[in-house]
C-alpha cells in the first residue's frame, strides 16, 4: 500500500524553481536515520558537523536532523549532544525513518546520509555545484567500505559500476530536491531494503518529465562502515541474497527476511 507520510500523485512536471524575487538563501536539511547507534553516530555526527561549512560558506543554509528509530539505546542522546533536532519514529523500519525525518525537515533540498557513514568536505562541494547548477533534481554518490574485506570491496565495485550507468541511488547518500521528494510519496513503506531503488526509479520517471538530472558523484566517494562483514557470516548474506533473487525481490517486502538491518546487532 502506498505510503502514508506524503500524498502521492500521478507523474507529472514539477515547479521547482523559486519564485522571481524570492532571495532567501537555499537551505540544506541533513537526514540521519538511526537504530541503535551509539557505537558509531558520534563519530559520523562529528565528520557531518566538520564538513556542513561547505554549505554556508556557499551561502546556504543547513539544519541537522537524526530520526532516532525506537532505539533502546543512546541514541537520541548523542544526537542531541552533537546539535542534532532529534525526531523519534516508533515503527522500526529504514524508509518511514527518513521520511520521518523528512516531515520535519525545512530545507529546500534533502540529504539523507547513514549514521555510519563519513562525508568528505569534497563530496559536500560537489552536491554544493550540483544544486546551483540548476540541472540536478537529485543524486547520490559512490561509496567505499572501511577496511579491507576482498569480497566485499569487489561487490561494492559492481554495486557502484550499476549506480552509475543505471543512476541507481545508494541509500547511504542521497540528496533529492525536497518538493519532488513529498510530491512522490517519499520511500515507499512497502519495503524493508532496497527502498532507495524504489526511489531512483521514481524520481528518474519525474526527472525525464522535468528535464532535469539524476547524478552519481564518483570523484570523491562517501567512506562507510563494513560492519556487515563483521557481524553476519557469509552464508547469512549469500542466503539473503539467493531469496530475494529467487522471490524476484518480493523477500524485500519482508522485515524478517531483512533481518541484518533490523535485529539490532551492532
């Protein structure tokens, strides 16, 4: 069933621009969804904190929102500590925390980064061009994983190689135009993984109504955590993997089936 937080219509051209004479700044609302962080969303707050000069010495504005998703944890507090507007989501579930975090957001352009990743202040610089370039309706970025997992780095390179040629969006990293985010329904609550696929195909079905472009910035890719590799084993990823193939993605639409982002290990 669609999803609840935004109202979603038909496909259709999207008034993006501000109104002639509006001369308020641009504003920037950071995004991070969190469960059970406290491991790892300082140290991602402090890097997002040290980087958002990008953004004003560009002259925009920017706000920081941390959607704490029913954690058990320290979660909130941490955020708070570090400056964040903490909003609470009590369904545990990725998609209704960004888009919570996305009801509360006020900035003109949305970026949603995990709470384990670290941005580069070059990275920032380049969503920076991309919103002033007045082409760009939403983008993404490349990634790399900490430290040194052969197997894993080789997926990422595939996963990245698909992001570009397909402008597939990685869910770590993704900042969207915030009136075309709520006029698509915001990530659908039908999926409990994947949903930024979901998205990409939406807002690229907005994107060539508009004339406008989905970017994947490569030149200075968001470094983020390989946890995973730590926490499951590989049969538990490869089983992951071989039901969502063998269900055609329907295992996507179950919380248990994506049970390494929900069971709470950290």
């Amino acid at each position: 069933m669609p999803s609840p937080v935004f109202n979603r219509t038909p496909v259709k051209r999207v008034e993006l621009r501000r109104p002639r004479g509006n001369t308020s700044p641009v504003k920037i609302s950071i995004i991070v969804p969190a469960f059970n962080e406290e491991r790892l969303l300082g140290n991602s707050l402090v890097t997002i904190n040290s980087v958002r000069p990008v953004f004003t010495r560009a002259g925009f504005e920017c706000e920081l929102i941390v959607c704490d998703n029913n954690s058990t944890d320290r979660t909130a507090e941490i955020a708070r500590a570090a400056g964040a507007t903490v909003v609470f989501e009590p369904v545990n579930q990725i998609a209704r925390a960004r888009n919570t975090g996305a009801r509360a957001a006020t900035g003109d352009w949305l970026l949603f980064i995990d709470a384990d990743s670290h941005p580069t202040a070059e990275l920032f610089a380049e969503v920076t061009e991309q919103i002033q370039s007045g082409k760009c309706l939403a983008g993404g970025s490349t990634i790399r994983l900490e430290g040194n997992y052969r197997v894993a780095n080789f997926v990422t390179g595939i996963w990245n190689w698909k992001s570009r040629s397909r402008r597939w969006l990685a869910g770590s990293f993704i900042f969207c135009d915030a009136a075309v985010f709520r006029k698509i329904a915001g990530f659908s609550h039908e999926f409990y993984a994947a949903e930024e696929l979901d998205l990409s195909r939406r807002l690229r079905e907005v994107a060539e109504v508009d004339g406008r472009e989905i970017v994947i910035l490569h030149r200075h890719p968001l470094l983020t955590s390989a946890r995973k590799m730590q926490l499951y084993t590989t049969w538990e990823q490869v089983r992951l993997l071989l039901r969502v193939v063998w269900s055609r993605g329907r295992a996507l639409r179950d919380r248990e089936t994506c049970h390494s982002w929900y069971d709470g290990r950290r």
